[in-house]
C-alpha cells in the first residue's frame, strides 16, 4: 500500500493508536470524564530520554506501515512531536460499543493534518472553539482545540471534554490525588477507580462447568477493590503497584495467592531464563490493606522479553501444516 490508497480510516487508525501514551498535564486532566473507570497516561519526553523507552519508540516507528503513511502525508510525527498523553475511560465492561478519549498534548500542524484528512474523506466540524475531524459514519472524532492540544475518541466523549472545563465537572479529589502522585513519579501510570471484579466481568472462576475452565485469576480479581501502578525507565526498569483489598486478611490472602503465582512461573520457567530473570525480579508484600508489587530488571533484560513477546505474537497464526 502507498500513500495514495491511504484510507480514511486508516488515517484515524494510525493518528489515534499512537496517542497511547503520557503524564498528567492538569489542562488535558480537566477534559476527563468525572466517572472514568481506568486513567492512564506517558510522559513521553521522559521514555525518550531512557534506553527502553527509546527502543520501543523506535520499533513502533519502524514497524508501522500506518505510521510511516501518516508522516508521509502530513508530516507529523507522533515519537516526535508528542510530549504528553492521556487516557480514560468510563466504559461498561462487556457493552458492544467502547467509548474513551485519548488527550495528548504535542505540536500539531492542524492545517497539513485536516488537509490530508479531509482528502481521503474526513469531514470537519468547528464546535465550541474546535476544529473536529471526523470519519464519514461521524462515529470517531479528532479535536484540535489549538496547536499543541487535541483530543480523539468516540465522537460524543470528544465533544463532552471539550465542553468539560467550563462545567467544573472534574474528577473526584481522592482520584486526581492517586493520579497526581503516580504521574509525577512514572514514566507510564495507569489508576483504576473501580473494583477490578468490575472490569473483568467476562472472568470465571470455581470449578469447571461444562467446556468453561476455571480461571485462577478470577478469586485474585474479586479481592482487589482499587490499584494503580506504574513503570519508570533508565538503565533499569522498575515497574510497581500498589494494590487496594477490602481489608488486611483479604490484602494478607491477596499477596500470598499471588506469591504462590509467581513461584508456579519460577518453577516453569527453569528452561526459559529470561522468564525466570523475571520471576526472581518480583517482590510482594502486603502492607495494612495494599499489595505492594515491584519488579525490577535491566534494560537490556527488558528488551529482549519484549522481543519474545513479539516473536511469540508474530508466529502465532502460522501454526498448521497440511500433509
């Protein structure tokens, strides 16, 4: 595929699945849904600056097609001129239509954007102060509030967050205090504000009925009532959570069931070493009601499980050979 048959939603694939990543910009923060279930956001001038953080930018970049259309077209490069991103949702696990919004803030040539946009049949809207660009179904919106500040999402959220800021709607205090702390401190944060059993609804758990299979996960997910982690990049990457029980025995049972986890991956994992570099990594304790979780690894150690990963995805289709 070349840059002319460079679809419209292409174009709205690749502009949005790249802004999947940023820190807690308090402009980008009022634009968030009151009720979001899960925030999450990179600061991305800080990734870029550490050994991991360049290597996955740099893979995304030279892996994706799309990407490399959407530089083609209108110049903007997101490794580039994204600083920060933001992302939320209040969606309904398990509803048929997912709606959220992704906010970055970066540098956005909003003519060149539109232009390339509205060729392959984009159309736009001026609502509110913002330029909107929107796919021919209008499911699917791209703001620009200025240069700098965009927000995509499903077409009502984006709509909904530019109006935000002059509702005074924002979130609740204890939510943008757990999100104030852990953005400050990581380069990538995530901050759930709901039970996890909430999200995992689809999960099932207990003995097996039928074809269904029991998923030990599933006991793990009831117990866990809030938790927010994040990962900070360098020479080594540090990833924690601290994870919310309902009381000290269920945090005490949480931590064991999940140290009890994580010795089943040691044990598997004798002939895999960079699996079981992994395992050793972790620690667990419970504190009061919180699970606190940390894993530690060097760079170098984290790229080449990234790679793994990767190779293992890649693979997986072509399993079967007819004779």
């Amino acid at each position: 595929m070349n840059a002319r048959t460079l679809t419209t939603a292409t174009l709205f694939t690749a502009f949005a699945g790249v802004l999947t990543a940023s820190a807690a910009d308090s402009q980008l923060l009022s634009m968030v849904m009151p009720d979001a279930k899960v925030v999450a956001g990179v600061n991305v001038d800080s990734a870029k600056a550490s050994p991991f953080g360049l290597y996955i930018l740099t893979q995304m970049q030279s892996n994706n097609t799309d990407l490399q259309q959407l530089i083609t077209l209108t110049g903007f490069d997101p490794t580039r001129d994204v600083h920060e991103v933001l992302a939320a949702t209040a969606a309904t696990p398990g509803s048929k239509t997912i709606t959220g919004l992704v906010l970055a803030r970066g540098n956005f040539d909003i003519g060149m954007i539109t232009a390339a946009a509205t060729l392959k049949g984009a159309l736009t809207e001026a609502y509110n102060g913002a330029s909107i660009l929107e796919d021919p179904k209008q499911m699917v919106g791209i703001a620009f509030l200025n240069s700098t500040l965009v927000a995509a999402g499903d077409l009502a959220s984006v709509k909904a967050a530019i109006d935000r800021p002059s509702t005074g709607q924002t979130l609740p205090s204890g939510v943008l205090s757990q999100v104030n702390q852990w953005s400050g401190s990581q380069d990538a944060w995530i901050v759930t504000t709901v039970p996890l059993s909430a999200m995992t609804a689809g999960m099932t758990g207990g003995a097996a009925t039928g074809n269904s299979m029991p998923n030990p996960m599933a006991g793990v997910a009831q117990q866990i009532q809030q938790m927010a982690g994040g990962v900070k990049f360098g020479n080594s990457v540090v990833g924690t959570a601290a994870i919310q029980a309902d009381n000290a025995a269920d945090a005490t049972q949480l931590a064991n069931t999940m140290q009890f986890l994580v010795n089943l991956l040691q044990m598997q994992a004798q002939k895999d070493q960079q699996m079981a570099n992994l395992a050793q990594a972790i620690t667990i304790g419970a504190q009061g009601t919180t699970v606190n979780l940390s894993v530690t690894l060097p760079s170098a150690q984290f790229q080449q499980l990234f790679q793994m990963e990767k190779k293992a995805t890649v693979g997986t289709p072509n399993v079967h050979v007819k004779k």
